[in-house]
C-alpha cells in the first residue's frame, strides 16, 4: 500500500470516528424547552418540504433528460437503419 492510501484512509478513518463521537455528543445533550422543541419542528418540517421539493425537480429533469436522450439515440438507428450513406 502507498504511503498517499494508507494516509487516505487513517484520514478516513478518524473523520468517520470524529463523526460518531459528535452524534453521540450532540445527541446527549438536553432538548430544550418547550418553545425551543416547537421551532426545532418547524424547522425540520420546513427543511422536509424543502427536500421533497429539490428530489421532485431533479426526478422530472431527470425523467426528461432520459426521454430525450431515449429520442435522440433511436432517432438515429432509424436514420442509419435507412440512410443511404452508411
């Protein structure tokens, strides 16, 4: 293993480390008051719709660029199938 991997992975290794002892950290700490649990809701209930929103409009782009490149590529075995230069 090259020195540059095994660099890359200790790196990895200690992020991913770094990562789970700050979810545990955050986690144990107290939720709050009662206001504080209300906009934290909010919050997340406004960053749902929001996410629902973003992976809609990226499945329709998605969705349209699939049927025009599906158009593009038969468009083609139909003009090759037919043309008389190939």
């Amino acid at each position: 293993m090259s020195g540059g991997l095994g660099f890359a992975l200790l790196c990895a290794v200690i992020a991913i480390l770094y990562g789970a002892f700050s979810i545990q950290w955050i986690l144990s700490k107290p939720t709050g008051n009662d206001r504080m649990r209300e906009i934290a809701e909010a919050i997340q209930e406004g960053a749902s719709a929001y996410l629902n929103r973003q992976y809609t409009t990226i499945a329709i782009v998605g969705a349209l660029l699939f049927v025009r490149s599906e158009e593009r590529r038969v468009g083609k075995e139909c003009r090759s199938r037919w043309s008389p230069y190939h």
